[in-house]
C-alpha cells in the first residue's frame, strides 16, 4: 500500500527536510494583507502559502437562504492551478469541496451566529502553493482572517495534524510524508476552551499511537496559537504607528 521509495526518518531519527519529529515547519503569517477584503490574512507554512479572505457580515443573496435567527458562514477552500506540480483544474474538485465544509465547521464554533440574523459571513481561501496539511493552514489562516474583519469571537482556532511515517510519531507533515506515511490526524483547537473543533483521521494507528499523535497535533496547535496572536497584534501596532 505504501511505497517506501526512500527513507521518511533517516538513521539520525530526521525527517526528510532534516526536521526532528516534533518540530513544526517555518510559518510566517501576516494579518490584513488583502485591502478590499474585511479581514484577511496569509500563511507560510513551510512550502505551503495560503491567503485567506473574509467579507461580511453582510446581506444574503440570495434572500432565501437567510436564517431569521443566526448568520450563515460560508466557506470555500480553493487550490490554485498552479498550487502543485501538475496542473490543478481550476473548477472544484470533491476534495475541495468536502475541504471547504470541514474547515467552515472547524471555524464557526469560534463565532457568536446569533449576533447576525439574516446575515452572511463568507471566507474564501486560496491555496496558492501547497505541500500537505493545507486544510489546518487554511483554518490557521482564516481565523486571523475573521479576527481581522472585526468579527466578534470566542476564540482563535489554530490547526495542526500529527502522523505516523516509517513507525515515527511526528507533527506537520509535508506533502511527501503525507502521500507516504501511513496515518494523519488533523486537528482544530480553539486553546482558551481547550475545545477541539476538528478531528479526522487517515490512515491506521493503535490507540497509543493515536493518543501520542493527538497530543503532538495539540502541542503544535498551541504554539501556532501564539503565532497567530503575535501575527493579529502586529498589525495592530502596525495602524497604531502609522495613525501616530
Ligand atoms: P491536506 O492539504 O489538508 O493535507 P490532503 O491530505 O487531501 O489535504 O492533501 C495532501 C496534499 O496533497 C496537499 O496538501 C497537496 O500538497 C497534495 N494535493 C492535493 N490535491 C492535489 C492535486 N490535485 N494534485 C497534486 N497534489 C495534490
């Protein structure tokens, strides 16, 4: 089933990109970096670069599909054509279609729905160059850029996933240790609650194996939190400084 056609972990327990198992990649995220949308915000995660984009809230169209009682959060996960190495169809895929529904379930806890009757909130996400675990990107993403349209939140959701490659537990797994691993667990966690928000899992594991890669998804989860606060404050100092 899974092809090992080199060595995931070397000799020295490393991860292909010289990584130690519980290392996350480089991120880089940058927060109101789009001017005509309300909010949004921009993630490198080591080959991964992902823009996310927030209109709203604002009037529905079409009509019908209003709620009296709560907003409707929208979202659509979108890989570029040229986000991966073969050309990508521009038109959605299922992938991205079922993506775009686990990532507007991982965010819309964070959200108070009830605030906006008759409302919309819509998030666009653009994967413009991936290297696996786009979808927690793309929810590491999208939070700031909810935080940043001035929607009032509960929490910031942070997303990481743990695996299993060559029998090694390990966090943020890159494209080739996706495709060649034997497990990935995606998760969504808003860290104030302590309160998961998304959970799957791919592949086997034993429940130990899960219960450690749980963890280390979590771990991660926590330090891209404090990424994501040092991110959203920057550009408010950022404003700060220029209106000063
Ligand atoms: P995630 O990006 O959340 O890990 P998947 O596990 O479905 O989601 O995808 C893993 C990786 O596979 C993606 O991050 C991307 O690098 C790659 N991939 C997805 N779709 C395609 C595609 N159409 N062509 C080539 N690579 C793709």
């Amino acid at each position: 089933m899974n092809e090992k056609i080199e060595k995931l972990i070397n000799d020295k327990g490393l991860r292909l990109d010289g990584r130690k198992p519980e290392e996350l990649r480089p991120i880089k995220i940058e927060v109101g970096v789009l001017s005509n949308a309300d909010g949004s915000a921009y993630i490198q995660q080591g080959k991964n670069k992902i823009l996310a984009a927030v209109y709203g809230p604002k009037e529905l169209h079409p009509k019908h599909l209003a709620l009296p009682d709560r907003t409707v959060l929208r979202c659509r996960y979108h890989m570029a054509p040229f986000s991966v190495q073969e050309r990508k169809s521009p038109a959605p895929s299922r992938r991205e279609i079922e993506l775009s529904k686990v990532i507007r379930e991982a965010l819309e806890p964070s959200l108070f729905l009830e605030y906006y009757p008759r409302t919309a909130i819509d998030i666009f996400i653009e994967v413009l160059q991936a290297d696996g675990g786009t979808r927690c990107a793309s929810i590491t993403a999208a939070s700031l850029a909810l935080a940043d349209a001035g929607i009032p939140m509960r929490d910031l959701v942070a997303a990481c996933a743990a695996g299993k490659v060559d029998d090694t537990i390990v966090v943020d797994l890159m494209d080739a240790e996706d495709k060649k691993g034997t497990a990935d667990v995606p998760v969504a966690l808003m860290p104030n609650f302590n309160a998961i928000t998304l959970l799957q899992m791919d592949g086997d594991l034993t429940m130990k194996e899960f219960e450690k890669a749980f963890n280390m998804a979590l771990e991660g989860c926590r330090k891209i939190y404090t990424l994501q606060k040092e991110a959203l404050k920057a550009k408010y100092l950022n404003v700060k400084e220029v209106e000063e």
